[in-house]
C-alpha cells in the first residue's frame, strides 16, 4: 500500500513538472508574440512617419466656378520632393490610350447606383460612397458619369496594381503605403485624389470625396497579388494642359511615366 502510495505521489510530481514546463513554454510564446506585435507596430509607425514626411501638410481645395464642391488638391512640397525609384515605370508612348494606365473624362467604367451616401446631382455622380454585390438587383441601372464643376480641368483615372512585397518590412511597407493620401505630380504641383472605383468578380466599390480627398487606399477595397479578378482606379481632378508624370503614396513614388503625359 505504501509502494502504491509513494508511485501516485511520484506520478503527480512528474506531472507537475510537466505542467510548469508547458506554462513556461506558453508564456514564452505569449512574450514573442507580443514583442513581435510590438515590433511590427513600431515598424509601421516608422514608416507611416517616413512616407507623410514632405507629403503636404493637407488638401487645398481647388478654385471652383460651378455648383458643385471643389475638388481637393494638394500644393506641391518644394522643400522636400518625393524621393526613391518608382516600383513601375510606363515606358510606352505617353499619348497611347491603350496601354498608358490613364483614363481622361468623367465616364466611369461602369454605373454607379443612387444607394448608400451616393449624392447624384442632375443626372451625374456629385461624390458619397457605397460598395454593392454586382448581382444584386436592388442596385438597379445607376449613373455612369462624375459631375463636372469646371470646364479648366477634367477627371483622370489612373489604374493601380497590387502590391506584391513578401518580407516582413516589405508587407510593413504596404500596411503604411494604405494610410497615406495617394498624389499624382502634374507638372510641379502634386495633386490629391479625390476618390476611387473598384471592381471584382462579385462586387463594386466607389467613393468620391471632392471637399477632404481621399485620405488613403485604407478607405478602399485591398488589392492582393495573389487575385486576378481585381481593378482599381483612383480618381483625380487636373487641370487641362498639364503634363503627368508620377503617382505617389505620401513621398513614396509608385508609377511613373517615362514621357509626361498631356492631359487634354
């Protein structure tokens, strides 16, 4: 009986033991991921800071003759220009529309329904936002043109890719580039979007902020590097006459034309 005694004791101190190894071994785990989130929080801070450096300090809304709101615009940074090698250069011929990423007019690529905050002022897209399942009737026929307040500028659309960083830092990159207002250089002055349209397989997204801008592609749809069903375009208002040259996200340059592009 004593024998018997003494082997149960033996077994529950074993198991004791056991029991402490794996409390240290899941608090060791909890500490490194906590560290870790620490780490990737701070990284994402850094380089959040590092991309809004230089980027404009706000949107400048542009001078407007019409009815409706202006559309904002960010003046350029002369002290600091935006700095680092485009991750694509659109080396075709500047005035190819078959192939040049840009889009000129106020058609959009497809209808955008009076549903959400969508505000349609005489039969044309005046700004709000709304993202809808592409098969759901009650979205019905919708409008397919963005209002024109003025007859000095027009609308531009350029065409974004996903980004397609694998390493820690670079997806580190990625989350920031999200959070910073996307700017298209026009000859010297950096322009802020004023919106977005979004399409995939099952559904449509849409936004157009002509007052504030767009504040980041945080506000859209994420695009991943691993879907082919994706297009996004984000929207821009410039005036006529100018030459594109560079899309950036805060002073990271993103695309840029090898020949500026006039916009007519």
């Amino acid at each position: 009986m004593a024998f018997q005694t003494g082997k149960l004791q033996s077994r529950a101190k074993v198991q004791s033991r056991k029991a402490d190894e794996d409390d240290g071994a899941s608090a060791k785990r909890i500490k490194l991921m906590v560290v870790g989130g620490l780490v990737g929080l701070l990284l994402l801070v850094i380089v959040a800071g590092s991309l809004m450096s230089g980027s404009g300090g706000g949107a400048t809304p542009a001078t407007n003759t019409g009815t409706a709101p202006p559309v904002a615009q960010t003046p350029a940074e002369s002290s600091k220009p935006p700095e680092g090698e485009a991750r694509l250069v659109v080396s075709i011929l500047a005035n190819d529309p078959s192939g040049n990423r840009l889009t000129f007019g106020p058609k959009l690529p497809f209808a955008i329904p009076a549903m959400g905050t969508v505000d349609i002022d005489g039969g044309r897209v005046a700004g709000g936002q709304h993202r809808w399942d592409r098969t759901d009737p009650q979205n019905g026929a919708g409008v397919q043109m963005l209002i024109e307040p003025d007859t000095a500028a027009t609308w531009v659309r350029v065409e974004i890719d996903a980004p397609t960083r694998r390493s820690l830092l670079g997806r580190t990159v990625d989350m920031a580039e999200r959070l910073v207002p996307p700017m298209l250089m026009a000859d010297a002055e950096q322009i802020g979007a004023a919106g977005f349209v979004y399409e995939d397989s099952s559904e449509r997204a849409f936004a157009l902020e002509t007052v504030v801008g767009l504040r980041g592609l945080e506000q859209a749809p994420k695009l991943s590097a691993t879907r082919n069903d994706q297009k996004m375009w984000l929207l821009f208002r410039v005036t006529k006459g100018a030459q594109i040259r560079s899309l950036h996200y805060g002073r990271r340059k993103i695309l840029e034309w090898e020949q500026p592009v006039l916009v007519q």
